[in-house]
C-alpha cells in the first residue's frame, strides 16, 4: 500500500512541479516580448499609418497591475491606463509614419476626469496637422463628449446620439426601515453629511440638493465647453440640443451639427480611405502601438516618482484596486530612501474610507515632504478620506470636473430589534462590566454607545479639520465653513482654496518638477505589485502553497475585499464619498 501511496505522492509532485515551471517560462515568456516591445521591435509602421483606437475597455489612471497570463501576454488587455494611453497618443503626433487616429467601437468608461483628460490629448495631437476620424454604432453621452474631438463623427443611419445632459438619483429609505423593521443607526457631524442622509429622511435636505446641483453644473458646463470648442457650436445652442433631445436620432444629429454624417461600419473605413487619395491607408491597433511608444522616457539621473492610490480607503493590506495603509505606507517609506528621487505626485482616484487609515498615510506623507516635494494629482475623485491624504502635500492639482472636498466624518450600524421582536427573536446578554456590551443589532442602541461613538466621530473630525488646515494654511473655523461633509467640483475647490491648480497629471509632474528645481527627469511608479516570487505565487496559488483559488470578476472580488475590510473596527469610522456622478 505504501508503494502506491508513494507512487500516486511522486506522480503528483511531478504535476506541481512541471505546473510551476509552466508559469515560469510563460512568465519568461512575457517578459521576452515585453522587452522586444521596448527595444522597438514588436510593431512595425508603414506610411500613412492610421491607429485605429478601440474604446471598448475602461480608461483607468494605471495600466491593470494585477497578474494574470492574458495580461502578461499582452493577449485582452483588461483596461486603457492614462500613464501608457497619453504618451502614446504624444509619441504618435510627432511619429511621421503615423497620419491620423480613428477611434471606434465606442463605449467610453472610467469616469468624467480621466476622459476629460483623454480627449486633452488627442486635441493635441488634432493640433499637430494630424486628423481624428471617429465611428459609433451609437453614441451615449460619455461617448459622445470623446468623440466630439474628432474632425469628423459619423453614426450607423439607425443610431443616434444621446444628449440630454447631467442627472442624479438618490434612493430614501426611511419609511422603508420602519416598515421592514431593519434600520440603520446613524452618527454623522456636518449638514452636507449625505452618505447617511437616506437612512434619516424620505426627502432629499435643501444642503444636499444645493451641493449636487453645484457641482453638476460645474462638470456640465466643462463638458459643453470642450465640445462647442471642437464642434464650432455655442454652449447655449448645445444645451437647447440637450433640452430637445436633438440626437434622438441620426438624422436630427446631423441637422444639430451634433455629427458630420452617417455611415455602416464597412463604408466608415471607405471614408478613412478616401482621405489618402491614391496612397494606401494602413492601419494598427492602438494597444499594439501603445506596447512600444506608452511610455514616457525621460532622461537625467534624477527622478519623479507616481504613487498610485486608487479606490477604497481601508485599514489593512490593500492592493491594486484598494487603498490600504499598509502598502501605501511601505511605497512611501521605499521612496524616501531612494536619493535619485526628488519628488512624488500623489495620484489620487479615491471616495474615501476607514479615517484611522487616511490619518496612518497622512502622517507618512507629512515625513516623506521634509525631504522630497509632494504635489498631489487629483482623478475622478478625491474625496472625503482621499483629500485627507491630499491634505499636507506643497501643491494640489485637480481636474475640473474632479469630485473633492467632503471633509466629513460619519459612522453607521445596521439594527433589527424591531424586525426580531415582530419574528420573535429575543437576544439576552450576559456581561462582566457595564460597558461591555457595545453593540448589539438585537437591541436598541444605548444612548452611551451612541454618545461614545458620537464624541470619536467629533474627535476624528476635528482632527481632519486641522489637518486640512495646516496643509492649506487656513484657520480651523475657515475649514469648517467650506467642510462639514460639503462635496465640490474641481472648479470650486480651486475657487475656496482647497486645491492650487487645475490641470491633469502631466500639470502635476511639471509643478513637482518646478518644486524640486529639476529639468531633465524620468518617471518611476508605486506601489509595485506583484513584483517578487512570493507575491506571483501567492497571487496564483492564493497562498505560499495554497489551494488554486477561484477567478471572481474584479467586481465581486472588490466588493469581497469591502466586506471583509469592515470586519476590522479600525474600518468602522468611514471619511467616505457615498457616490459617483455617472454621465451616461
């Protein structure tokens, strides 16, 4: 029996073993065609060269870090990131082989800024003599502020486009919780606090709607500007088209001057061809061309590094898709060491979270500015914790369209004692002290734990109020005036003093720049993930020799992260934006 017992164990070593050195060579593998991309030799132009721009994947402020072997492969790419995109589309205005950009199969997602920040460079590369043609089955209204760069926009005869401008829905649910029996206890400080406002009222407060319907109008108007700017067409006409629905349909599109004309997919690329007379137009994928020209080289000895912070703020590990103190705090503390390295953008896409966590990055970042220039880049979203950790940097730059401010702090617990006694479920307690008890969703929250979490809640928000008072050299009172939970665009955020310039990450890295009297410069990111064996295997395995764990959709794996996050106490203290605005 032992004989096959050791037969069946080395038989099955085996397996692992010629496993593992799979995902070596395939890694090898990767690596092989990664450098042959950097050596310029993976895509090869011809003239009259067309980069046919797909924009079908989601427009992330990095390129997805995440190991997987599509991605290693260069095979699906999971997402665009603004730090390969934009040199890319630089590289390709200066590149002679290269005569123009069309971008179809159109399904713009990401977030208002990053598109914002886009469509600023392909205006540039349009003002280097070089045309955008662009082609969409249908035009949403995201789609539609992309392509309007574009020299010529042409639509399918039975699409439209959908212009009808900005709006926002809040789901209440107060006469639901008394209903159901299921209601959420509630401590916040501040009027503009609307994270929680749903669970309080069944209306929307006069403070709440003032703040969206600012800010609204504030991204509004950025967006019919660059579009008049491109379309030769006034704002006002352009909000009369909203308000008319004037893309309803292609035809009316065209009369609007919204589109230059209809096309079926085959006769859009007769359209491409027709710009090149008698030569042959060529074409190549975009993410084929963004593989060898997507990366900024700079040259010197000195450095500016890019510390990404994307997503929820949580106390703990984090990764690629969330923040969490602990490798945020390991990056910075990496930077500080590096002499070559004089100073860090803060890239910052991010509604907030734990506060015990944005207070631990702060204070990093508050020693790391004694030896290098911090300037932080604001994406979509700043909010909230995400300014928190903004807070202390020399200089913030933030686009227009960007959602920031809510300096606000809130805490929430979930209660069914009216839904268990109307079942029937009674839950007694046994305690040694009298306090130790915090919380029990079966019961009524005591009014000494909420006056407990009240006076944490009071602590925690004062201390962001100083924070943000130091870092922009303004009294306490004058923070709590503009803070209070209150949401702002960009725009505004500039106009009270919260963030210095606006502008997308390329105006952050020349203020860093400027701060740390350097010229020549190259670029290097954090945090790294996936950089060593220990983390791919981990990543692979779900552990140093764990099971092969299952793959999730990013969103699930997300929102697994999220709940398993809060979990922690430390996590229960939210410093948190409650939304997004969504353009479509």
């Amino acid at each position: 029996m032992s004989f096959f017992k050791n037969l069946v164990s080395s038989a099955l070593g085996t397996f692992i073993a010629f496993g593992l050195l799979f995902v070596f060579m395939l890694v090898f593998f990767a690596g092989s065609v990664a450098l042959m991309d950097e050596e310029g030799d993976a895509v090869e132009l011809e003239e009259n060269t067309v980069l046919v721009l797909d924009m079908g994947l989601p427009i992330q402020d990095r390129e997805p870090q995440t190991f997987s072997f599509a991605s290693a492969l260069e095979i699906d790419p999971e997402a665009y990131g603004l730090n390969t995109i934009i040199p890319a589309i630089e590289n390709a205005a200066k590149d002679d082989l290269v005569a123009g950009i069309s971008i179809q199969n159109i399904s713009a997602m990401g977030g208002i800024s990053n598109l914002h920040t886009l469509r600023k460079a392909l205006t540039a590369f349009k003002e280097s003599g070089k045309f955008i043609y662009a082609y969409g089955d249908y035009y949403t209204q995201s789609d539609y502020y992309l392509a309007s760069v574009a020299d010529s926009i042409f639509v399918h005869p039975e699409g439209g486009v959908d212009f009808r401008g900005l709006s926002a829905e809040i789901l209440y649910y107060k006469s639901a919780q008394e209903k159901s029996g299921i209601s959420m206890e509630v401590i916040r400080n501040g009027k503009y606090k609307s994270a929680v406002e749903p669970y309080l009222d069944d209306y929307m407060s006069k403070e709440n709607r003032t703040q969206i319907q600012s800010y609204m109008d504030d991204i509004w108007d950025t967006l019919l500007g660059d579009i008049a700017t491109s379309r030769g067409l006034s704002e006002k006409a352009l909000d009369t088209h909203a308000d008319n629905l004037a893309g309803a349909n292609a035809q009316k599109a065209i009369s609007a001057s919204l589109i230059d004309g209809t096309a079926t997919r085959r006769s859009y690329k007769e359209k491409l061809e027709s710009r090149f007379d008698e030569d042959e137009m060529e074409t190549t994928n975009f993410i084929d061309y963004m593989s060898v020209a997507g990366r900024r080289k700079g040259k010197g000895a000195d450095r500016i590094a890019v510390l990404y912070a994307q997503g929820e703020i949580i106390y703990g590990e984090g990764g690629a898709e969330m923040i969490g103190q602990e490798k945020t705090i390991k990056a910075l503390k990496k930077i500080g060491k590096k002499k070559n390295i004089k100073a860090v953008v803060l890239r910052i896409n991010s509604p907030g979270g734990s506060a015990l966590a944005s207070e631990l990055i702060w204070e990093e970042i508050e020693h790391l500015r004694e030896t290098k220039k911090v300037v932080v880049s604001m994406g979509n979203v700043a909010a909230s914790g995400g300014y928190y950790i903004a807070a202390n940097a020399h200089e913030i730059v933030a686009e227009p369209t960007t959602i920031t401010g809510s300096i606000g702090v809130w805490g929430v617990l979930p209660n069914v004692n009216r839904l268990s006694k109307r079942w029937g479920i009674n839950a007694e307690q046994v305690t040694t002290n009298k306090q130790a008890l915090q919380y029990s969703p079966f019961e009524p929250l005591p009014n000494s734990t909420r006056n407990e979490i009240k006076a944490a809640i009071n602590q925690i928000y004062q201390t962001f109020l100083t924070r943000v008072a130091d870092g922009r050299n303004m009294t306490k009172d004058e923070v709590h005036k503009i803070a209070q939970g209150r949401v702002w665009s960009g725009v505004e955020a500039k106009a009270i003093g919260l963030v210095d310039h606006l502008g997308g990450l390329d105006l952050a890295l020349e203020r860093a720049a400027a701060l740390a009297e350097i010229e020549d410069y190259r670029l290097t990111t954090y945090p790294k993930f996936d950089d060593d064996l220990d983390s791919l295997l981990e990543g692979l395995l779900g552990g140093p020799f764990g099971k092969i764990r299952t793959q999730l959709p990013p969103e699930i794996s997300i929102w697994i992260q999220g709940v398993e996050a809060l979990k922690n106490p430390a996590n229960q203290m939210q410093a948190r934006l409650p939304y997004t605005l969504n353009v479509n």
